[in-house]
C-alpha cells in the first residue's frame, strides 16, 4: 500500500496540510486503511528529501503546521503511478496457503475440514462486505470501488478453494483407483508406487 | 418470527434397488420470516433436489418438508399443488416465462390457476410488476425485452398475491454480473420488507454473499454454514 503515492495523489490539485492529507485519505477509502498522523508527516518528510513536494510559500498555519505542494518532480512520479500495473508479487508469506501445503503433508489431518472451515470464515466476512455495499450503495462512489475491491479478492480466495477441494477429490480418486489396479496386478512393486 | 420452511431430516433416494442414489441424506434446513438463506455446492451435490423437496415439486424419500406449519407429506396432490400456488414461488435461471403471453398476463398465470377472477388476478398482477420496477412493461412480450427485465417479470410472477416462499434456483445464471446484482438486490428486498424466506442456490460465491446464511452441501449432506445461526429461543419455539 503505497502511502507516498495516495498522498501525491491528494496533493495534485492545490497545496494542503497534513492534517487534511489524513482526513481526505481516510474519507477516499472509509478509513480501510487508517492513517496516523504520524506516518504522514514522515511519509510528507521523505517526499521533501526527494524532491517531490515542497513546503509552499503560502507559509504556515496558526500552530505553525506547513502546507505542503506537489512538484513538478512529483506529477512526474504521480503520473508514472497511475499508469504503471500494480504487479501481483508473491505475499511474502502466505499464511493460508502454507496452512493447506502443510494440512496435506502431515498425516491425520482433515484437509477437507480445513477447507470448509475457511470457506465459511471467508465467506462471513463476504457477507458482511456485500452488507456495507448495500448499506452504501448510495455513498461514495470511491469507497464502493473499494469495497468491491475486498468483495472480488474474497470471491477468488473462495473460488480458489473450491479449486482446490475438487483438485484433492480428482486426485483421491486416482490414488485409489492406481493402488487398486496395483494391488491387482503388481502386488510386490511397492516402492514403485509410493515413489509416484 | 416462526419458521415459514421447516426441513427435517431430508433425504431423497432415486433410482430403484440396484442403483440408488442419494441425492439427499439427513438434510435439516429451517427459514425463518425474513430471511434470506443461500445454497452453495458443486454440480450434483443436491441443491436443485432440495429446493424442488422445499417446494413440493418432488417428494422426499423420508423426512418432513413443513411450509407453514404443513408437513407436505400429510396433503393429498391437490392440496399441494394449491399451496405451492399459493404460498411458494420459483425463479428459475431460464426465466420459463411463457412467449405468447404478456408480462402481465405470464405474472397473472399462477392466481388464474387458482380460480381467481381475471379483473383481480391482473390488479395484482399489475402491483408485482410495480415492486420489482417495470410497471411500464406490463403489456411487452418476454421476446422484446432484456435478461435482466425477463428475470424481473419471473420474480414479479414469484411473489405476486400472498407469497411466504421464494425458491430461486440460479436466478443470475444468465445474466451478467450488474444485472445479477440489482436481481439479487430485489431478492434481498422482498425478504426484508415483506418477510418472505427466501431460499436461493446458486454456485456463485458472489452471490451467495447476499444471504443471510449459507450453507453448504457435498453428496447430499449439509456440511457447513457461515453467517449467525438463528437464536436460540426462535429454535425453543418451533422445537
């Protein structure tokens, strides 16, 4: 989540305090993502260093707080945000997929279990998402988007799950069918088969 | 609020001694007034099975479908085939809106069934086709209009008269996914403003986030639910 570049963004049109930066980032995603004030004035800091916004001449407010503006330097880096692809790197850990990785490797454990578990789980919060979108369906159009954005990544974590209950039914199946056939026709080419 | 459908104990078994299959084992569902319960499950996990059992459309092997209080199970055919008009309402993901007549004459269909006078049976037809917005369509064939107006006139013909019952088995199969929404939107509606229970199957987690539970079915069994159970003194009522 790129702080520096939404508060770029909100510096685009006219110079503005952080306080406001902060009101005006929360209001744009109905405080999904609540800022501190402090990471703004550090995040405001860091852009200062690079070059990317300035403290304006306008000056300071009553308690000496800046007023900070946008670059020339920053619409460039602005710019190149919105028109590159947020890519889909790995999540450095992803705690559900190593969850079902490990569920199969280790004996006893019920991975169909583990799967219908975080499919409801999954799915509650799915619910409660398409709750705030009907509660919201006549707000913001900015936190809709957002909204939809938690609905559709919900969606593919259950879709995925499916996937991969009917991927361990097909795969089950096979499994007995070639242990049958095995045991039928190669009763003493044991290694062969658990090699496989 | 009571229990409108009260499922217990279901199963459905078709086919004869040498090759039976279990559609349903053991299934218990309940509905309140008012709520919006979707079906989730792979292809041939018993979904269409359970929700034609719910509404009288097959019967169950054993087991108790209560609509309303009656175990359909206790009423001759011709009394269910007049609570189902009556009382429960399908939509289906083809619509089954019949070509040669008029929206308004597809949703006076069922009330004419039931004996009730062409003058009244278009007043309420008329009022449905208002509550799910397209009073304007009313005489237009299903021919002339969009998926989602067809999927409109099959919910108005759903609810219209005193429905308690919406059974709705893939209702946004056909329709793109905005469409599905507002349709969904207008399911979710009818059940909080006028205390239906609705029942909805579908394969699509999308939409079964609409409900207020889902629950899910493998090989016939109900293997899980997310969202609240109903409370306990409603389960002491009705128990």
């Amino acid at each position: 989540m790129s702080i520096k570049h939404g508060l770029l963004a909100l510096l685009r049109t006219e110079p503005k305090y952080g306080y406001q930066l902060r009101g005006e980032f929360e209001a744009a995603t109905n405080s999904t993502w609540p800022l501190n004030i402090g990471q703004v004035y550090t995040t405001l800091t860091r852009l200062e260093r690079d070059g990317l916004v300035q403290a304006s001449q306008a000056g300071k407010d009553d308690d000496g707080r800046s007023l900070y503006e946008i670059t020339e330097a920053g619409r460039t880096e602005l710019a190149k945000w919105f028109e590159t692809p947020v890519t889909r790197e790995s999540r450095p850990r992803d705690e559900l997929a190593i969850k079902l990785a490990l569920a199969l490797a280790v004996p006893g454990i019920d991975v169909s279990a583990v799967l219908q578990r975080q499919r409801a789980s999954t799915m509650e919060s799915m619910q409660e998402l398409t709750r705030l979108k009907r509660i919201g369906r006549d707000g913001e159009i900015s936190w809709l988007l957002v909204l939809e954005s938690m609905i559709f990544s919900a969606e593919a974590e259950i879709r995925w799950l499916d996937h991969c209950e009917a991927m361990l039914s097909r795969h089950r199946r096979s499994a007995k069918t070639s242990t049958a056939s095995k045991d039928q026709h190669q009763p003493e080419d044991h290694k062969a088969g658990a090699n496989q | 609020m009571s229990m409108i459908l009260d499922i217990r104990n279901l199963s459905r078994v078709h086919g004869t001694s040498g090759q039976k299959v279990h559609a349903l084992r053991g299934v218990d569902l309940a509905v309140a007034s008012g709520e919006l319960v979707a079906v989730m499950g792979p292809s041939g996990s018993g979904k269409s099975t359970l929700l034609t059992c719910a509404g009288g459309l097959d019967r169950p092997t054993s087991g108790e479908v209560l609509v309303d209080g009656n175990d359909l199970a206790t009423l001759n055919a011709k009394a269910v085939a007049a609570l189902r008009r009556r009382r429960i309402g399908y939509v289906f993901q083809d619509f089954n809106l019949i070509p040669a007549l008029t929206a308004v004459e597809n949703v006076m269909l069922p009330l004419e069934l039931d004996c009730t006078r062409a003058r009244t049976a278009r007043k309420y037809a008329e009022a449905a086709l208002a509550e799910v917005a397209i009073p304007e369509l009313a005489d237009r064939f299903p021919d002339h209009m969009s998926g989602g107006q067809r999927q409109r006139v099959a919910i108005a013909r759903a609810i219209v008269g005193d429905r308690r019952i919406l059974l709705a088995d893939e209702p946004t199969g056909a329709l793109d996914s905005d469409t599905g929404e507002a349709v969904l939107q207008l399911l979710r509606d009818r059940c909080d403003q006028h205390g239906i229970a609705g029942v909805l199957v579908t394969h699509d987690a999308r939409h079964a986030a609409w409900a207020d539970r889902v629950v899910y079915l493998r090989d016939g069994v109900l293997v899980g639910q997310s969202g609240p159970l109903p409370e306990v003194d409603i389960l002491l009522e009705t128990r």
